[in-house]
C-alpha cells in the first residue's frame, strides 16, 4: 500500500519488495490476533493491582474525586513515570486524587480502559488503534503525545554485518503485531525478503519473544538479533549485540510515535476539567525531563524500582534514556502511516481511525504556554 500523499510524514520507503497475501481469510484470522495480542512491549506477565490512593494535594478538587491512570513500568513511559514520581500531576489535580494501576500489556491496559478500571492511560500506537477499531471508535481518544523513537535493531556481530546478512537469521520482535513487529516485517518487506506475517517464517525468522526473556535467549544463541525498545535494546548491546539500525533512521526527522495518551471518551465527556490538569501535568514533565535529563532519568529509574522492585543499571539506562524523545505531540501522521504497514503486512485490515484523536485539550495547554498548536492528520473528533 502506497503511503497516503495527504499525510506530512509518511515514512521512507527504501526500496521495493512487498509482502503480497491474496488469501483474505488468513487475512481476517489475523485481525483477530492482533486485537488481542498487539503492541505491550511483548510482555503478557500478570499486571498489578491497582496502587492505594495517595494523599492528594491541598486546593480545589476538581469534578472527579479519583483519576485512575495506566501506564507500563518501562521507560519508554517515562513521561508517565516522571509525572506521578515528581508530583507533577498530583500539582495539577489539587485534591483530586491519584489512582495508578501498571500493566505489560497493551490489550490489556484497553481492557482496563474499556471496563473503567482506568480513566486515562500511556500506552503504544498498536493498541490504541485496535482498541479504538474494535469498538467501532466508541471506547478510547488519543489525546497528547509522550515518546517518540527508543527502537532499534540489535544484533550478534558475528553473525550479521549488514542487512544482507538477515537471510536465514533469526530476530526477536515482542508480540506478533505489536508496534516493532510490523515495523521489522515492513522493513524486511522493503529490503526484499519474504516473510509469513502470522508464522514468522521465511527468508528470515522472525521470532516473537517476551522482551523480558529477550536477553537470555540471545545470550544462549537461540536469537540472532532483535528488533526491540529500549531499555532491551541496551540490555542486549551489555551482553555483545550491536546496533544494526535505529528506527529513527527510517523517519522524516527522526521522529515517530512510540507512546500517546489515551482517555475514555465516557470519562473525557464527564471530566473535561480533570483530563486537562492530566495533561498540564504531562506537558510540565516532559519540559522537566529536557530541562534536566540526568535528574529526569534518575527520578524515572526511581520510579521503576518503586513499581517493579529493581532499578536499571547505568550501563542499561543511559544508553536507553539516551535515545528515547519525550514529547507533547502525538505525531498523529506516523499512527497512520504504521497501521498502513499492519495493513500491507496482511496483520490487520484496513482501519477507520476517523476521529481518533481528540486534541483540543492539549492545544488549549500548550497555547496558555504560548506554544504551536499539534495537528491531528485529519483524523480528529468532530
């Protein structure tokens, strides 16, 4: 599928070679799948339970008592992990109180969202889209951004020097369909190689494999190289790996959409006022992580250990924090342009993102800052 003319950043397309499946019902079996398996960073371990209410902060309570936020104990949601560990959302909610729940999984962070187990939510491209699609558009909006990039393929030096040298390999993604899976199949797609979208096999193995055991089954041999978000990406160049590609290299500017903000829409009609002090509180930590990266990356490895019982190794974290642009736009033109590759990769048919985004919100903080509204690429509530 040709990328749409009418959207700004389309992504570079290096060369020909497509995945062509003419088999329509292998097609919508994978649909399927992909709902219910798409992007959380590979992981399907058990989520937490949701975290005691703290102490709210003195002022006005707005029109909500609690806020129930989701998000992944993983840097690439450090936005999310800065802003609860610092206080800066609790400053923006007065007395409303903070309410958190973490999770490994994208479909299952929707699942929270859809029940109202959670109100708002940091979560990967993937999932948004099938939460959004499988509703009929009815359960979620995209409403800010929060990380771009934080993606790289890593491999055993030894064995792969250069893109020729894939054929035959085997490399890790998290998740079959998840954000880094269909941006590999595309990738090989574009460099000529033939792949099974559903089974992995072909011309390179393509190997979906949980990011936490990532690392062991590299450092066994039984993975040639994977194509992974930070902090595996590193954890993998600790053990000999090297960097064979960043994803950011495959973007005009570097950029592309790696983490967003989602809301109920239930909650977004009945709490306009609360969703808002949400995202002042995000704009106000992702100003905070440039303005004090190493103090950012402190307070967020802070946070990790609180939520997850271990910190990251230095060797680990500054590599990957490195790498990782924490940002208020959501970059609505790449949404597009990744589920167009999902689409192509026969992992997903073609979606109506119609009305996905719903950016006033965030528009309205970043004016009061004096700030450049984002765009939505066309697909905007009306």
């Amino acid at each position: 599928m040709a990328p749409n003319p009418a959207i700004p950043h389309a992504r570079k397309r290096p060369g020909p070679g497509r995945i062509r499946r003419s088999a329509t019902a292998a097609v919508a079996g994978l649909t399927a799948v992909l709902l219910l398996s798409a992007c959380g960073y590979g992981s399907k371990a058990a989520d937490s339970a949701p975290s005691a209410a703290p102490a709210a902060s003195s002022g006005s309570k707005l029109s909500a008592d609690t806020v129930k936020i989701g998000y992944f104990p993983n840097l690439t949601h450090g936005t999310a992990l800065v802003g609860l560990g610092d206080g800066f959302f609790q400053k923006e909610l007065g007395a409303t109180r903070i309410r958190t729940q973490t999770f490994n999984a994208g479909p299952a962070e929707i699942e929270a969202l859809n029940a109202g187990s959670i109100d708002i939510g940091w979560i990967g491209p993937s999932p948004a889209v099938n939460g959004y699609t499988k509703s009929n558009g009815q359960s979620l909006r995209i409403i800010g951004g929060s990380a771009s990039g934080g993606v790289r393929l890593v491999v055993n030096p030894d064995r792969i020097k250069s893109p020729d040298d894939l054929r035959g390999k085997r490399i890790a993604t998290p998740q079959l369909g998840n954000t880094q899976d269909v941006a590999l199949l595309d990738y090989l797609a574009d460099k000529g190689y033939r792949v099974d979208p559903q089974t992995g096999g072909g011309d390179v193995s393509v190997v979906r494999t949980d990011n936490k055991v990532t690392p062991d089954a590299y450092k066994s041999g039984s993975l040639d190289g994977a194509w992974v978000p930070e902090p595996t990406a590193s954890k993998l160049v600790t053990l000999g790996a090297r960097e064979l590609l960043d994803e950011k290299s495959l973007w005009p500017d570097g950029k592309f959409v790696i983490t967003n903000i989602i809301v109920s829409q239930k909650f977004l009609k009945e709490h306009p006022d609360v969703v808002e002090a949400v995202l002042r509180g995000s704009v106000n930590a992702n100003a905070y992580i440039k303005a004090n990266p190493d103090q950012a990356k402190a307070d967020a490895n802070a946070r990790l250990k609180a939520d997850s019982g271990s910190a990251l190794d230095a060797a680990v974290l500054d590599p990957a924090w490195q790498d990782i642009d924490f940002i208020d736009d959501p970059l609505a033109a790449t949404l597009q342009t990744e589920a167009d590759h999902a689409v192509t990769a026969g992992l997903l048919k073609k979606p109506d993102l119609a009305g996905i985004y719903d950016l006033t919100l965030l528009n309205k903080v970043l004016q009061a800052k004096g700030r450049p509204a984002v765009a939505d690429a066309g697909l905007g509530a009306k």
